[in-house]
C-alpha cells in the first residue's frame, strides 16, 4: 500500500470516528419570560442560523414533577434552595418551548449563544446579552429568579439527562444533516 493511501485512510478512519463522538445534542428552553417577550421565533432562527438541527421541539406547561428534575438538588447546592424554589416556580409559570438541538460539538456552541447567567454581564451578541439587562443583584432585592429567557444544557452528560426530563424517545427525530452528509470516501 503506498504511503498516501494509507494516510488517506488513517484520515478517514480517524475522521469518521470523531464524527461519531462529535454529533451532540443540547436541551434548550426557552423559559415563560421568553414567550412573554414574544422573541420565540427570533431565538429559534440563531440556532437555525448556525446550522444546528431541531431534532425534537414542543410548547408546553411544565408539570411541578418536571420542573424538579430539570432544577435538581445540584442547583440548590450552587445557587442555594431559596433560587432553586424560585427557579421551580418560574418555570411553573408559564408555558415553555423545549426544544432539543442537534449538531458538531453542539453543547458548547449553543452555551456560547446563550451567554452568560447574569443577564447584566452576558456579552452583546448572545442571547441573552442582546434581549435581557436585569442582575442577580435586582432579582436578589426583589426575591425574584433571574429572568434571563433561556436554559441550555451545559455539558454532553447533562444534555443526555435534560432531554430524557423534557422528552420521550418518540418526540425525537433522526436528520439527515449537512454537517453529516459529506463523508471523506476510503
Ligand atoms: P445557567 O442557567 O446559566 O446554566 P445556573 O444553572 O447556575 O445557570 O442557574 C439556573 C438559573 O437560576 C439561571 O439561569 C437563573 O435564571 C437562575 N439564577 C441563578 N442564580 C440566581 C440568583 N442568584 N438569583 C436569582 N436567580 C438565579
């Protein structure tokens, strides 16, 4: 075998199996302030933007049973239990678009749109950088969760935990997508 084409294919083989991995999905929702503002569709449109494929999408209001398993216990242990019943109740407050997201190394990308947590300090350009200004300082005066229009999922791990809370196998579907149809030939 010369040379090239056994790199060629060391190539391939290697690309294919990072493919593999790579292809991620990511839970977002979009919480009731989101639809409040009446910028669902404009949310949506960025993650079409980028090329990520909506693989499962639903408007819902959220059972308290639900709300609990996407807030767990790990919320209360970073942010405290009085955030954690208040971001319970947030999100019991409203109808919210769950949406799950498909695409390469799509946690990162999506957390990166999304912005920082305080929507004072979330960068121009993200989402909430450029449709919220409120702080955790106002929210904690008023005794009010951060109304910061989005959660996304922050790691593959998560991901894979947040869609079994918002979704059930069969809302979910396979896409044939750009970012998988141009395989490197062997
Ligand atoms: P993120 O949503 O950016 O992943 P966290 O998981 O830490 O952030 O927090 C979950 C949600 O709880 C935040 O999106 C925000 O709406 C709310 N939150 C976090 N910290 C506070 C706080 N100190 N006061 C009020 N609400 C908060």
């Amino acid at each position: 075998m010369k040379l090239t084409s056994l790199s060629s294919n060391l190539w391939s083989t290697t690309l294919i199996s990072m493919n593999k991995n790579m292809i991620q999905r990511s839970l977002v929702l979009l919480k009731p302030d989101a639809l409040d503002r009446g910028i669902v569709g404009e949310i949506i449109t960025r993650f079409e933007r980028v090329g990520a494929s909506i693989v499962g999408l639903k408007l819902l209001v959220s059972e308290k049973d639900t709300a609990e398993k996407h807030y767990t216990e790990d919320l209360a242990q970073r942010r405290g239990e009085a955030v954690r019943n208040m971001m319970i109740e947030m999100l019991l407050s409203g109808p919210v678009v769950a949406m799950t997201v498909e695409g390469v190394e799509i946690v990162e990308v999506v957390r990166k749109m999304v912005g920082a947590t305080e929507p004072k300090a979330a960068a121009p350009g993200t989402i909430r950088g450029d449709y919220s200004h409120v702080s955790f300082a106002h929210a904690d005066e008023k005794g009010i969760g951060v109304f910061n229009l989005i959660h996304a999922s922050s790691s593959p791990e998560e991901a894979e935990v947040e869609i079994n809370v918002w979704f059930r196998p069969e809302e979910l579907f396979n896409r044939d997508s750009s970012y998988t149809k141009f395989t490197v030939k062997k």
